[in-house]
C-alpha cells in the first residue's frame, strides 16, 4: 500500500476542502491514482490504471460526470497554488516558467495559466487556470525485466524511453536501488543527478524513496553541472539522471563515458518514429555513450516493455543508413538484414 501513502502525501498541497474529500476515497483508488486534474470551476478528476474518475461530496467516485461532480473554486485553485508553492510563488517562478513544480516526496504540479513575457519567450505565468498534481509513485521490482535481460552479465548504459504515465521516472528509481542495493551480487557506486527531486526525493539530506545503500544523490543539481560533479568527486560506477536533451547534458555524458562511466537516462518518446526523429535522441544516441534504448509501452500498468533496442540499429536510422529486409514468401518470413547507405546527393 505504499502508492496509497504517497497519494495521501501529495493531497496534502491542495485546498482543505477538496483534500478532505479527497482523504475519504477508497485505499484501492488512492494505490491506483496516478494523477489529480483540478481545472478551474471545472469537476475534479482523478486519473489512474482504472481510467478516469469524478467525484460527489461525499467523496465517491464514478466514472460519469454530473451536475452534482466536485469542483474546484477560482479561490480553491489559487490557494492550491500557492500551498505548492509554500506561499512564495517569487522563488518558484523559473520552476513554473518549466511547466511544473516538484513537491515533496518527489511528486509532480503541473501548472497553467497565462504566459507573461516579449512574445519570444515567457517570463512568469498568472492567472492559473488548471493544475495537474502527478503523485509519484515507487513501484518495488518494476525495472526486474530491464535488469535481468540487460545487466546480469555487467552494467551497461541505457537509454529509457516513453510517453508521459508509462514510468521513466520510477523505472530509474528502481534501477538505483537494485543496482546500488546489492541485487546484482555487489554494490554498484551509483550516483543519481537529481535535478526535480523527482528521483529520490530527497528531504533534509535523507531520500524519501529506497534508490539503495550505495547511491549519492545530487538534488537539485542540473544534470550537466552534476554529471561533472560526479565525475570529479564521487568516482561513480554509474550515473542516473532524468530527462536529458540539452547540449551541455550530453557532453557531460560524454565525459563520463570517456571516464568508463555508465549511465541510465530518461528521454520523452511514444514510439520508434520519435526515437529516429527527435533531435536530443538522435543526439544521445549519436554519441555513443549508450549501448541499448528501452521504449515503455503505453497501458494501465507503467513500466511495461514495448521493445529493446540495440545501439547499432538506432544509430544507422539516425545516421541516415536505413535497414533493408529480404522476403522469402514460402510460408515462412526470412530477415536478411543489410545496411543501405543513402545517398545524400539523391
């Protein structure tokens, strides 16, 4: 029943009446919840491996939404916000500039609103219209797949790849605590970049989340700046960090790499097409610091496996090779790989 708990730990920023009802929910919807719309004047909605859920006063939930839905009042909302916010909306403004704020115990507040800028880019938001509280969640065991297919044999560098609600995120935190726990016969030096404190979620120095006895965690770091703090002072086996993408993250990984550092990294992705499309994957994959991609499949149940991917595959899609199959139609389908260099000029 730990997501239970997490999912009362996160109520515990919203408005008073909201979260009263909130507290009344079953402990089955609070374990499977994994996020919590509240939409100015709008019902609340809790979505979750059992679909989408409405509730009444009374904190019943049902799956159709009436006249007699919760809602959530312009003044609930703003004073949601600013509880996120521990009522200094100043300090957080580059956090809600992102997108979102990341709360206690790891959880995640995503805000809208008005964009307030010179057109180019934005500066501050007012006038907040929804918020989309993600509750995190520590899924014990949920890497098991990834870790006995990819590090029994040693640790490899990996790239996790998916859609939002497929579980990045605690795919790494598990990572952690296996592969600095003990699980893989020794205790792997593991040191986690913690830029959101979405990972181990951190709290006067101590982890609110199990990422295992052998792991250092650098909260609130930027991943690039880091990485390169890592690498100087910690002589880390491994290195785990959240969504990479800029230029000065994947140097660092590259460094790390140069240094015999692995690394799991997360990256936004909903199938093959974005994984050969998308610049900052095409990057990563590109600097040959990973040896396999895992995609997470879209479902209920995040951190499901779509399909490993091997290095060298991805790489000659993103380089512009493409990979050539052979069919045999004798009742029987026979691949015969071959790489095909294109030809720039044509």
């Amino acid at each position: 029943m730990k997501n239970k708990l997490k999912f009362e730990q996160a109520i515990n920023c919203i408005t008073p009446r909201i979260q009263s009802i909130l507290e009344k929910l079953s402990d089955d919807t609070k374990e499977n919840t994994q996020e919590i719309r509240l939409r100015n004047e709008k019902p609340v909605m809790l979505i979750g491996s059992y679909g989408y859920l409405f509730l009444n006063g009374s904190g019943r939930a049902s799956y159709i939404c009436t006249q007699t839905s919760l809602s959530i009042k312009s003044e609930e909302l703003t004073d949601t916000f600013n509880r996120i916010c521990k009522y200094s909306v100043h300090s957080n403004q580059s956090s809600i500039v992102n997108g979102y704020i990341t709360i206690e115990g790891g959880h995640r507040a995503g805000i809208c609103g008005t964009g307030v800028g010179d057109g180019q880019s934005v500066a501050s938001v007012r006038d907040i219209s929804s918020i989309n509280l993600r509750v995190a969640s520590q899924c014990i065991g949920s890497s098991d797949e990834i870790i006995n297919k990819l590090f029994r044999d040693g640790l490899k560098s990996v790239i996790i790849a998916g859609a939002p609600l497929t579980g990045k995120t605690t795919i790494l935190r598990d990572m952690a605590r296996q592969i600095s726990g003990g699980s893989l016969d020794r205790y792997y030096k593991t040191a986690i970049v913690d830029e959101r404190k979405e990972i181990a979620a951190v709290k006067n120095g101590v982890p609110q989340n199990d990422v295992g006895i052998n792991c250092d965690v650098l909260d609130m770091y930027p991943k690039g700046t880091g990485i390169m703090s890592a690498l100087r002072s910690l002589s880390p086996e491994i290195i785990i960090c959240d969504e990479v993408g800029d230029i000065d993250e994947i140097r660092a990984i590259e460094a790390g790499i140069n240094s015999g550092v692995k690394f799991i990294a997360s990256v936004h992705a909903e199938s093959y097409k974005d994984i050969i499309k998308r610049p900052q994957i095409k990057s990563l994959v590109q600097s040959g610091a990973f040896d396999f991609l895992v995609l997470l499949k879209s479902g209920k149940d995040p951190g499901q496996i779509s399909k490993i991917y091997g290095m060298d595959e991805l790489t000659n899609e993103v380089s512009g090779n493409c990979i050539h199959y052979d069919f045999l139609c004798d009742g029987r389908t026979v691949f015969k790989p071959k790489i095909i260099t294109k030809d720039k000029n044509t």
